[in-house]
C-alpha cells in the first residue's frame, strides 16, 4: 500500500469514528429526555390524580374525625397542612436533590425519586382503603405520610431540569424546557381523568395503586435506559451537599436572581387560583344552590366528577400550549418575549376571574351554561400564560448559569415555585369566604402579576449564556 494512502485511510477511519460517537452521544441524550418525560409525567399524574381527590377526602375521612360546626376551622386547617405538606417537601428537598446530583450525579437520584414514589403512592392508596373501613386516624395519618413522601420524591424535578440542561444546546434549551411542561401537561390532564375513573370502581385505594405501579414502570425504564449525563471531573463534585451559601449566591445572581422572583411570584399568584379552583368549580357547578347550605351526597360526587373534568381541561391546555405552541415558536419569538407574554395572560386571566367571582358572589346569572361559556376562556388564557412563561424562566435561569452548578441553581428556582405553592393555597382559600367574597384571591394575584410583568421589563433578551470561566479562582 502506498505511503500516500494511509492519510486518506487514517481520515476516513476517524470520521467514522466521529459519526459512530456522534451517534452514540445522540441516542443517550434521546434516552435522558425520554426518562426526564416519563419522570416529570408519573409525578404530575400522581399530583392530578390526588388535587381533585383531597376535597372528598374532606368529607370522608376528617368529618368524622372532627364533627360538628364548631369544627369546621379544624377540618379547613387540617386539610391545608395535607395539601401544603407536599408543597414544603418540595421547598426543603428540591435544591438539596439538585446540589447532591451535582456531586454524585443525575441517575441516582431520578431513580430514588421514582423508587420513593412507588413506596408513598401505595401507601396513598392503603390510606384509602383503610378510610373506607372507617379507620379514621390511621388513614388520615397515613396520607400524611404519603403525602410528605410524595412531596420528597417529587422534589427530584429539578434534577430532570439539570438533565435538560446537559442534554440540549443553549439554543434549543428552551425546547428541551418545554418538554418538562409537556410532560406536565399530560401527567396533569390524565391524573384527573385517572381520578374520575376511580369513583365507578368500588376500590378506594385503585388511584394511589395505579400511581404506584406506573411509577414502577417509570422506575424499571430508567434502570435500562437513563444515561448519566452530568459531565466527568466536574468542579461541583467537591462543594458540600448542603450549602446555604447557594441560596444567596443564586439571587445575588443578576438576571437569574431575578428571574427566580418573578416564578415566585407568578406561582403564587397561579397558586390562588389553582388551590381555588375546585371551590369556584362547587359554585359554578351549582349556580342556583344556596352557598350557605351544603350540597347533597348525590350533587356532592356529580359536582366531583364535573370538577375532575375541569382540572383535566387545564391540564390538556398546559400540554397543547407548552407541547405546541411554546415548542414550536420559541425558536422564532425568544424566551423572553414569551415570558412577558405569558405574564400579560396570567394579568388578564386573573383579573377576568375576580369579575367571575363577583359575578357567582352577586348571582348575577342563574345560567349554568352561560356561566361556563364566561369560565372556560377566562381559565384557558389565566393557564396559557403560565405554561408560556414557566419554561421560558427555567430557560433562561439554565443558559445564564454556571454549568457545573445547574443542579443547584435549578433546584434554587424549585424551592421558590414549591414555597409559592405552600402560600398560595394557604391564603387562597382563606381569602376566598372574606368579603367581598370569592374576589380577593384573584384581585390579589392580579396585583402580583402587574409586578411580574414589570420585571419582565429588565430581562435583557439576547444575553449570552453562561459558560464556564477559564480561570481556576471562577472555576472552583
């Protein structure tokens, strides 16, 4: 063979080489998105499948255990403390699983988040069983249990954002965001439907049990197929697993400091909206029923099987919105005019639900349909612009970080969304009954959302993202 030859030989070998790689590199990252998916998928399921549940747990489990009018604020306290529990676990544990994977790596921790909810939603599902046996405080503490479970392990969201951030390239970053609120979407608009199915099947526990088992099937996918793709030699590998110092560094942080306010404060307001939402659905439901006199067993469970319709409705509104619209354009338009967008929307959305709430408070209609011909556009474009503007944040928090603090930062952006979700369904409702009645949850979150839009205003769109510095001081 001519000496001449070998260059060309040693060329093509490396090329096939590089496109072997290549290819080997695409399929992992294929791989990480699709158990990120599934991931996010199972956990908002699970989440659906129990938010329209809670109100019948109410009735069913803490009636009896704290009867009687004088009551009613216990019975009211005790069910916020079980629907904010999920919401503080995911405050407390979000940035420390976020921090952790940044040491030690993606893989394990999505697979201890999914291995945990395997546990806690059987044990949301022993729970039920054992109220229908009318064993009251087990039961009840039971779901507290898995409730707080649940919360831990669904707080490893934040590592499915890190494994999106080391997936995707900067410029399809707010794709690959997206698709985390696809998968919201989704989990959300089937967890409900799972939820009404549950009320024709005589098994109180069949929701939690199937939860369970899909979580399962999540959790065996993993095992074969999620890569880890936190990068070898990573400087984050020698920072300590809990460091509050993050915390602050995080929103000293310029822009993403900024940017983790305004989710803040765009979940919180979401948040009053979202904890009242199967209250409003009771009254327009029932436009003609006194608010006064409670509803009947029958109009009770036809009201709830309504109301898991409506919350799987805003479900299919997160996905079509995130999943299409926001995947599809993002590209052309830009995180940032999303974001605001997205803030205007939510402003409107909610505004347009006070005079709802005033509407229903004042029986100003006695229509159920025309009530929900009013409804149903309001709720649509209050959810389009929370599905617009959420990935456009954790977008742009991830392009303007460090790279080898993704974990962190990203679960920093977690805890604010999971701490605005503790306050916003324990002030929603209270406000919801203090005159003017049925308005002050939305006023209040309307006047949130002017301000977030005003800060959308000092987002600069088209700063570079954040790379790591060349120099040891940056990099340590």
């Amino acid at each position: 063979m001519p000496d001449s030859d070998l260059p060309q030989i040693q060329e093509d070998q490396l090329s096939a080489a590089d496109v072997a790689a290549a290819d080997f590199g695409a399929k992992k990252r294929r791989s990480a998105l699709f158990i990120v998916f599934l991931v996010v998928f199972i956990d908002l399921l699970g989440f659906g499948i129990v938010l329209p549940l809670l109100p019948f747990y109410a009735d069913d489990l803490l009636k009896p255990l704290f009867p009687g009018e004088e009551r009613e604020g216990l019975r009211g306290a005790t069910l916020g403390l079980l629907m904010a529990s999920f919401s503080m676990m995911q405050f407390i544990f979000a940035p420390i699983w976020g921090r952790i994977s940044d040491r030690i790596g993606r893989r394990p921790i999505l697979l201890l988040g999914l291995g945990a909810s395997v546990v806690f939603y059987a044990l949301f599902g022993i729970a039920s069983e054992l109220g229908a046996l009318q064993h009251y405080e087990l039961a009840v503490v039971l779901l507290f249990v898995a409730r707080i479970g649940a919360g831990i392990a669904g707080a490893t969201i934040s590592t499915a954002q890190a494994v999106i951030a080391d997936s995707t390239p900067p410029d399809k970053r707010a794709r690959g965001m997206a698709l985390i609120g696809a998968a919201f979407g989704i989990g959300f608009t089937f967890g409900p439907l799972v939820g009404l199915g549950s009320l024709f099947i005589p098994f109180e526990g069949t929701p939690g049990f199937l939860a369970a088992a899909l979580s399962l099937t999540a959790l065996i996918l993993g095992y074969k197929l999620l890569p880890e793709t936190l990068k070898e030699g990573s400087q984050a590998a020698h920072r300590r697993w809990l460091h509050w110092q993050g915390l602050q560094n995080t929103l000293r942080t310029p822009s993403v400091g900024l940017l983790v306010v305004i989710f803040f404060l765009a979940t919180f307001a979401f948040g009053g909206l979202e904890s009242t939402l199967a209250l409003i659905n009771k009254l327009l439901l029932n436009p003609s029923a006194d608010p006064h006199v409670e509803l009947s067993k029958e109009a009770l469970r036809s009201t709830g099987q309504k109301s898991f319709l409506v919350f799987a409705y805003v479900g299919l509104v997160l996905m079509i919105a995130q999943g299409f619209v926001y995947r599809r354009w993002v590209n052309k338009v830009g995180e940032v005019k999303f974001l605001r967008a997205g803030a205007l929307l939510m402003t409107f959305g909610l505004a347009s639900s006070a005079g709802l709430a005033w509407a229903v408070a004042g029986r100003h209609t006695e229509e159920g349909v025309t009530i929900w011909l009013m409804a149903l556009p309001v709720l649509t474009v209050a959810v389009t612009g929370f599905a617009l503007l959420t990935p456009s944040v954790q977008s742009l928090i991830s392009r303007r970080s460090d790279p080898a603090k993704q974990g962190e930062v990203l679960g920093v952006n977690q805890s604010a969304s999971a701490l605005a979700r503790i306050l916003g369904p324990m002030l929603g409702p209270s406000l919801f009954y203090l005159r003017p009645k049925y308005v002050l949850p939305y006023l209040g979150g309307t006047a949130l959302l002017v301000i977030v839009y005003w800060l959308t205003l000092r987002i600069r769109p088209g700063q570079p993202a954040s790379e790591p510095s060349p120099r040891p001081a940056a990099r340590g």
